[in-house]
C-alpha cells in the first residue's frame, strides 16, 4: 500500500511539474508573440510563414481550409458548447463537467474580445477569402478552438478506459484544434502571431480553468472523487 501510495505520488508530482513548465513556456511565448507585433512592430515572423503557404495556395486546398476553419467558428462552437454542456447537464456522475464547460467557454469568450478591444489589430489586406471582420490579435478560431477541443481531449483522458482509444482521440483532436489555426493564416486572415498567441492563451486559460474548478469542485463536494482513478487506468 505504502508503495502504490508513494508512485501515486510521484506520478502526481510529475504532472504537476509538466503542467506549471508548459503553462509557464506558453506564457513566455505569448508575452513574446506580443512583444514583436506591438513594441518591436516586426512583420518578418509573418511575412516568413505566408511566404511558406503561398505555394500551397490553390482552389481544392482552400475548399478543404475553409471547411476546416468552420469548426473553430462561433456558428459551430456556441451551439456544441450549449450541448456539450446539456448532455453532461443531465449526467449525475458528470454534473461538474457541464459546469466546467460553461464556465471555461463564457470565461475564455471574455477574455478574448477584451484582449482583441485592448490590443486593436489590424487583419491581413489580403485575405484568401472574403474579408472578416474584427481585430486580428489573438486569433479567436484558435483561442477557441484549442479551449474548446482541449476540454474534449481533458474528458476522453477522464473518461476513456482504453489506453489506445484514449490516446487516438487525445491526438487527434490536439491535431485539429491545431489545423483550425494553421487554415486561419493560410487563408491570411490572421497573421501567424495571431495564431500562435491564440494557441497559448488557449493552453493557459484550459489550465487556469481546471486548476480553479477542481479546486472548487472538491471545497463544494465533501465526497470529492478524483475523474481518474488509479484502477481505472491499464
């Protein structure tokens, strides 16, 4: 028993420390992304990877990124959140994760046009497609999709026994979140920075979200149980 205690333990301590690195890299890059948009005024970051996507730039490529970029829009997050969080609504053992869901996506829809309201970027002159609308910094398709499938991934990693199932889903929809942002600069309507400063503020803000409502699920919840227990794993 001591034994099993003390490699939960350390398996604890390990996450841990994985996490607070890559909370504290993602905020390093993001203060940094920053840095050259707005106080070096530097495009050569951006100028350097358009110049990598203009030879990929064709009609078939852009069909498929425009479909992509559809899953990371408001048309397609708002309505899933809503049912992501009412199907979890009326799961007792998953109550907390319909809270969660709704929390992290008001808290993080917030944040984002607060930052975009502040900082006032402009967009590419340029677009692929027709031209959007609203301030380019932070990419809100990559904000919120990386919140958005890193809650799913977060659940299929709770909730999925099977290791291989478990990793597959996990990837997979890591990788899409991540295309959503890779088809909003190769349909240059945001700038790589914006997206890249996207992707972090999403990691920071998944990892603030969890970290306060967990700690608020086990002060409400005298009966707290871990999502992940350690005979649930193979």
């Amino acid at each position: 028993m001591k034994r099993f205690l003390a490699h939960e333990l350390k398996k604890l301590s390990l996450e841990l420390v994985l996490l607070i690195t890559l909370f504290i890299v993602c905020l390093f890059v993001l203060l940094y992304m920053a840095d050259i948009v707005f106080y070096e005024k530097s495009a050569v970051f951006d100028d350097y990877i358009f110049s990598l996507f203009q030879p990929c730039v064709n009609s078939s490529n852009t069909k498929i990124m425009s479909v992509v970029t559809f899953f990371g829009s408001v048309q397609f997050l708002l309505p899933a959140n809503i049912l992501l969080s009412a199907l979890f609504l009326f799961t007792k053992s998953y109550k907390w994760h319909s809270i969660k869901i709704a929390a992290i996506s008001i808290t993080s829809t917030i944040v984002l046009f607060s930052l975009k309201e502040i900082l006032r970027r402009e967009r590419p002159m340029l677009p692929v497609i027709a031209r959007v609308h609203g301030y380019s910094f932070p990419s809100g398709h990559s904000f919120s999709s990386l919140v958005f499938y890193g809650m799913l991934a977060y659940i299929a990693y709770a909730g999925i026994n099977n290791k291989t199932g478990r990793t597959v889903t996990i990837i997979f929809l890591i990788a899409f979140a991540l295309l959503i942002g890779i088809s909003r600069v190769y349909l240059k309507v945001h700038f790589a920075s914006d997206v890249v400063a996207g992707w972090c503020l999403g990691i920071i803000w998944l990892l603030l979200g969890r970290w306060l409502l967990i700690s608020t699920e086990k002060s409400v919840d005298r009966n707290y149980t871990p999502s992940i227990k350690p005979t649930e794993r193979e």
